[in-house]
C-alpha cells in the first residue's frame, strides 16, 4: 500500500490472503483520506518508556477509560525489561511484524515458560500497539491475532459457611477482624489494607469502600470507580467488629500495624497458616483417642476469602445487580463470567426451577 505523507510504497508478504487483507484493512482503517499513519523513528525501547510514563500521569488510560494502577505499570516495567526489550528493544516501534512477536511467543513457551508467564509478557506489548494504533502513531497493531496459549489454572477455592467459621475459629483473636472482613464483606487485599475507622458505620451496618492501598504508592484510587462502593454489615461480622476501639480517630487504619502504616500480607498469611496447622494437629489428636476420622480445616487465601463472599450472596439469593454493586465490578457481565463457576448453590436452584417448569409445561400439553 501506498504511504502518501512519506510518498512511498510499503510492502509486505504474508503466507494467506486473508493475512494480506486483514494487514491491509488495520492500516487503512479510521484513517482519513484511507492514507497510512506516518512510520515512527522510535525504537521500541523508547516508545515503551514514554507510553509507560505517560500511564503514570495518568495521560494514559486502559481499555476502560481508567488509569493504571501502580502495580500494573510496575508489573508492565518488568516484563518489559526482563523479556521483551532485549529482544526487540532496538527494533523500530512501526515496523515490528507480527511474525516475530509470534516467533517470540513460541519460543517463550518452548523454553519451558507458563501460560500465563507468557500472557504477561505480551500484555504490556498488546497496551501499548492498542494506544499507538488509535492515535495513528502506527498503522497496524503486530499483536493482533497472535496465537497465545490457554490458561488452565486451578480454580480458587471457597469455603462454605461452615468452613469460614471454623477457620476463623481458629485464628488469634487480633487477626479475626480482618479475616472476617474479607469473608463476609469481599473486600480485595489492598482494600482491606486502606480501610479506616471511618469507613465503618456499624449503627447503620453499613462498611465504605473509598480507596486502596499499594505498598510503594500508599493510598490510592480503588481498580475502578465501581469499586468505590457501600456495602452491608451483615450479623456475623458485625459481631466480629464489635469489639473495635471506639476512640480512635476516623483516619486512622483499621487493621493496619500502626495508624497510619498497613498490615503486612506475609505475615498475616503465614499466621493464619501456623494456626490453622495448629488447630488440624489438635483435630488429628482427638479423632485418634476418639477412634474417627479427622475433620480438618484447609488453608485459604484473602482473595479466596473474596471469592467465598460472592459464593455465599449468590447461594443466599441476592439480587445479582446487587451482588456486582457489592463486589466492585464495572458489569454485571463480570460478575457472572467470573463468579458463576463456584456456585453449588446456583446450580441446584437453577435444577429445581427448570424441573418445575418443565413439569408445568408437558402436564399442559
């Protein structure tokens, strides 16, 4: 195809037609006057430096219009310095094939990398040709359609009613609150971390999400702005924040180590862990002298605790906008699609209505 602003022809070989004309339309599409953008003179090194810096001031924004939380620009540095800039870092930003960013795929996976590693690595690639194509900084975005890998991860766990009980039973005292946080109310990890005495109004059992917390920024805006949210204190947790001081000031963290400095996520885990490893070895004990067989309790996660919390309100019955509202999800699509698989409960209800119905419908025919 012809580039009018720099009066040549650029050309390129592609193994199908289909290939060809896809190649062809990306470089066409949204441009006036169907002229290709003009190529760049950036290094891929320096175009990536400068999106991500333009991420961090906030110039930048993902596929939702949002900024970027800290962590994902530091996760996207990364992986750019570890993998994907020594080996196309002095390549021209415009005229990276999508062949070699196949190649590297490939060759990521041959080399023994997960899935998922491998997903990473592309991630910050695909953001930044996804920026780059719509600004017409480039004419084709080379990550299109490259073939990536399937994940097939492990499910989290969730714990039923009973098991959240039972684990938080069995935690110290000091660890319970936050614990039963995570359980009965959903929050993420970094939410917890940011929650303060204000945001707690147990007269009207209601609990404020209004920010997060990351461990080199400190404070800030939740993943989205439908993370920024109200919800229910519901009886049992509500008997778990009880006990709470009552004087200490609005601003002040409500789980954190100090005031102002948040609890450490290592070192509540690998507490939960010691107790919980406790507490099955005094199980294991009494089933012996009992001559049964032992009920132990099996480790979970503060986002697995998460997880839980959305199994519980869907089992309970609540209204699925509800439930998005509760979680922090920008859609109710995201509700489903990620929590519709760890639903026992939706399953057998959703059985015993299709039964009913059908057995309505053929009695009436």
């Amino acid at each position: 195809m012809y580039l009018a602003r720099e009066g040549r022809k650029q050309r390129r070989t592609f193994a199908r037609r289909s290939e060809a004309k896809s190649w062809r339309a990306d470089a066409m599409k949204g441009i006036p006057g169907k002229r290709s953008a003009p190529s760049s003179r950036l290094t891929l090194e320096q175009a990536a430096w400068l999106w991500i810096e333009a991420a961090r001031a906030g110039a930048v924004r993902d596929r939702s219009g949002h900024t970027y939380k800290p962590g994902t620009l530091r996760e996207y540095a990364r992986v750019l310095h570890l993998r994907v800039l020594p080996e196309f870092g002095d390549r021209l930003f415009s005229e990276l094939p999508r062949s070699e960013i196949q190649r590297f795929v490939d060759e990521l996976l041959a080399e023994g990398l997960a899935p998922s590693t491998v997903r990473n690595t592309i991630n910050p690639l695909q953001a930044l040709y996804r920026h780059a194509v719509r600004r017409d900084l480039v004419a084709v975005n080379p990550t299109r359609e490259v073939e990536m890998p399937a994940e097939r991860g492990r499910r989290d766990r969730v714990a039923t009613a009973s098991e959240a009980a039972r684990l938080l039973a069995a935690l110290p005292a000091c660890d319970q609150p936050i614990w039963a946080t995570a359980f009965y109310a959903g929050l993420r990890r970094g939410e917890l971390q940011a929650l303060r005495f204000g945001d707690i109004d147990l007269a009207v059992a209601e609990l404020s999400v209004r920010r997060s917390w990351d461990h080199v920024e400190g404070p800030i805006e939740p993943k989205s702005r439908a993370g920024v949210r109200t919800v229910p204190i519901i009886g049992v947790l509500r008997d778990f924040l009880m006990d709470l001081p009552s004087s200490i000031p609005g601003d002040a963290l409500i789980f954190g180590r100090t005031p102002t400095a948040p609890f450490d996520p290592k070192t509540i885990n690998d507490r939960a862990k010691r107790s919980w490893v406790a507490a099955n070895a005094a199980e294991q004990g009494a089933a012996e002298q009992e001559a049964r067989e032992p009920d132990l309790v099996r480790p979970i996660t503060l986002h697995e605790c998460r997880h839980t919390f959305a199994s519980l309100l869907i089992d309970a019955g609540v209204n699925p906008k509800a439930i998005q509202e509760f979680m922090g999800h920008a859609t109710i699509e995201e509700t489903f699609s990620r929590y519709g698989h760890l639903m026992p409960g939706a399953r057998n209800q959703a059985r015993l209505l299709l039964d009913s119905y059908m057995e309505t419908a053929l009695n009436a025919a």
